[in-house]
C-alpha cells in the first residue's frame, strides 16, 4: 500500500514537472452580424444585362474571421522552445468549416529563440500580413468586407502553405522578417493578352519544384515611439508545366506603410504596386453570375505587363471609456495589360463604430461604399453591418 502511494506521488510529481515545462492553449473568435449589401451595374463590356441586386443575410466574421484554434509551447533549455499552432475558420452563421481545410488558417511547427527569433515550417498568415497588415490598419484590419486593407494590395495572399519562415526579435526597434513558399496553394489565374483569355492549365505532373507556384518573401520595420515604418516584397513565381507555357515571368509585390499613434488618434498609411500580372483576392461571381470578371476572380493572375497601384489611409480613434471609431479610404488602379481590357479605378471608403462592453466582447455598426470594384467599370456597392463579437 505505501509503495503504491508513493509510485502515486512520484508520477504526480513527474507530471507537474513537465507540465511546468510547456502549455497547451485553446483560443477562438466569434463574429456573426446582420448585413445588407446592393451592386449596381449598367450594361458594360463586362455585364450582359443591367444589375440592380440587394440582399439582407446573416453573416460571419466581419470584424474578425470566426475561428477556432489549439496552440503549444515546450521549453526545450537554453532559451529555445518548440512551437505549434493549429487553426481553423468557423462559419457562425451556419456551422460550417472553412472550404480549404479543416485547420486552412495556420498549422505551423517551429522553434523560438528570444535572442535569435522564430523559424516555422507549414501554412500561416504571410509577411505582408504580418509587417504591413495588422500593424497599419487599425481601423478595418484585412478582414471587413470591401473596405479591408488587404482587398486591394498585394497583402490579398494572405495566407501560404509549404511555407518556411523566420522572423527576428526586435534589435533597438527594427526587426526583419524572411519567408519561400515551395508551393504557395494559392490559385493560379488566366494569362491576360488582349481579353479575359482562357485559363492556361498545368499540365504533367507536379512531382518537380518548379511545378508549383512559389514565393520569396522579405520584410523590414521600425518602432519607437507610436511611430511604425515598414517595407515588404513579394515574388511569385509561375509553374512550369503550364498548358501554353505562358504564364509570365513572375509577379512581384511591394509595400511601403507606416503607422502613428498618437493616443488621441491611430493612423495609418500604406501604398503598393504589383508588375506582372495581378494579387486579387475578391470575386465577383457572389455579386452577379451575369458579371464576367477578366481577372479571374481570384488567386494570383501571371500576365506580363500588367499591375496595379494601390493606397489606403485609415484612421481610429477612442470615444469615450468604451468606444472605437473608424475611417477608411483607399483605391487600387490598373496599369499595362489590364487597363487594356477595362481596368478601372477602384475607389473606397468605409466608416465604422465598436462599443466594448469587456476586453473580449464587443458590437459593432460598419458601412462601406465602392465604385468600379475589382476594376469593372461603372460596378459599385453599398455595404453595412452590424454585428457581435467575442473572444475566448
């Protein structure tokens, strides 16, 4: 009996040793609202009809993405440590997961170092959401629909898989960034020349390296003060074994971006350019089926000669004990092969209200307006929602 005791009270001991030694964290996000969204759109080169369409639909994640996540540290000793993080989106309104995978939004391994940094190897959010996202929008973040940050700079490809990352601790403020990408899982869109063109598929098998889009990714920023300056560069680079054999020679992206707070008032202000084809992120396929969208809806469009110049300016500022506003401004136009085909301006700007009732829950009212969205003349929207988010 005392033997067994006494194994009893070493193992109890052993456990709390190693639990001492590393922690599991569970963690998630819940974000539904009510929306009301209306596209208007006369007869052009890109729509077969005239539209006039409205909807009023329960929505998820307007201010952050739904989510649900499990994430992990162990010390190892002498200052390293290992790291896990396995997320996944959560469709309030109806329970759904998100359509990638079961954890699309991270699954990463990695080992940290206060004095060294962090390497990771897996899928996560990019350098460009990391340096040049988050830090500078403070107002609609990369999340709130049309008026985001991310829905008109290359920080669209939010997200990468097969990806290896490090990042570096801060050294008297500055900290720099480094991430490849073997195959990013991003969609690869339609090669433009003179029209929407047809898709130029892969073909043969995707056993090579270079039968992946892939991408190299450097960031750098500085912080002192509320003062936040940052530059990112992105390059994606085409599969081989395409159909045509004509993707382009690569798109590449870069972000200039700084941010002030200056307590009474956030600010932030970002410009990019993109060459040699296109990052979008939006589609218009939910707005009309009658819209014929050149841009491929989506995913990373290669196509030599085109681009894009984009540049937002935000701002948010307390009200109050508990409340938050916001305010939004930002446009992305067209340059070389795409304006060829009717890329117009898009213009947007959004303004939004938070009422904190704790630390993790909150209400919020967002309306934004947009004309010539993803660059088809003449197609603008209004949008506005209102909803409830808590964090756990």
């Amino acid at each position: 009996m005392k033997k067994t005791l006494l194994a009893a009270a070493l193992l109890a001991g052993f456990a709390g040793a190693a639990s001492a030694q590393s922690s599991v964290t569970l963690y998630g996000v819940l974000d539904g609202g009510v929306r009301y969204q209306n596209w208007n759109l006369s007869n052009g080169p890109f729509s077969r009809v005239d539209i006039s369409t409205s909807s009023i639909a329960v929505v998820s994640g307007t201010q952050s993405t739904s989510r649900f996540g499990v994430k992990g540290v162990e010390d190892l000793g002498s200052g390293n440590q290992a790291v896990w993080n396995l997320e996944g989106q959560v469709n309030v309104n109806d329970g759904s997961a998100g359509s990638y995978s079961q954890w699309q939004r991270t699954s990463i391994v990695g080992l940290r170092n206060d004095a060294w940094g962090q390497v990771d190897i897996g899928r996560q959010l990019n350098l460009a959401f990391k340096f040049a996202g988050a830090p500078i929008d403070s107002a609609f973040g990369v999340n709130a629909p049309i008026i985001n940050i991310s829905g008109v700079m290359g920080i669209t490809a939010v997200r990468q898989s097969n990806m290896l990352m490090y990042q570096s601790p801060s050294f008297s403020g500055f900290k720099f960034g480094a991430q490849y990408s073997f195959n990013t899982g991003l969609a690869n869109g339609k090669q433009l020349a003179t029209g929407a063109g047809a898709a130029d598929n892969a073909t043969g098998s995707a056993f090579d390296t270079g039968n992946n889009m892939r991408n190299i990714s450097g960031a750098v920023s500085y912080a002192n003060s509320g003062f936040y300056v940052t530059g990112v560069y992105d390059k994606f680079t085409p599969a081989s074994n395409t159909l045509a054999g004509a993707n382009g020679g690569g798109v590449t992206s870069w972000i200039v971006a700084g941010a002030y707070d200056a307590k009474v008032v956030k600010v932030g202000v970002a410009y990019n350019q993109v060459r040699g084809g296109l990052i979008q992120g939006q589609a218009t396929s939910s707005v009309s089926s009658d819209i014929v969208n050149p841009f491929n809806n989506g995913g990373i469009v290669f196509a030599d000669g085109a681009g894009t110049n984009a540049w937002n300016i935000n701002a948010s500022a307390p009200v109050g004990a508990n409340g938050t506003v916001m305010a939004a401004y930002q446009g992305q136009s067209h340059t070389g092969v795409v304006a060829d085909v009717g890329g117009a301006t898009q213009l947007t700007w959004g303004l939004g209200y938070s009422y904190a009732f704790t630390k993790r829950t909150n209400v919020y009212a967002i309306y934004s307006y947009v004309n010539n969205y993803q660059g088809i003349a003449g197609l603008s929207g209004n949008t506005g929602t209102v909803g409830l988010r808590h964090a756990f």
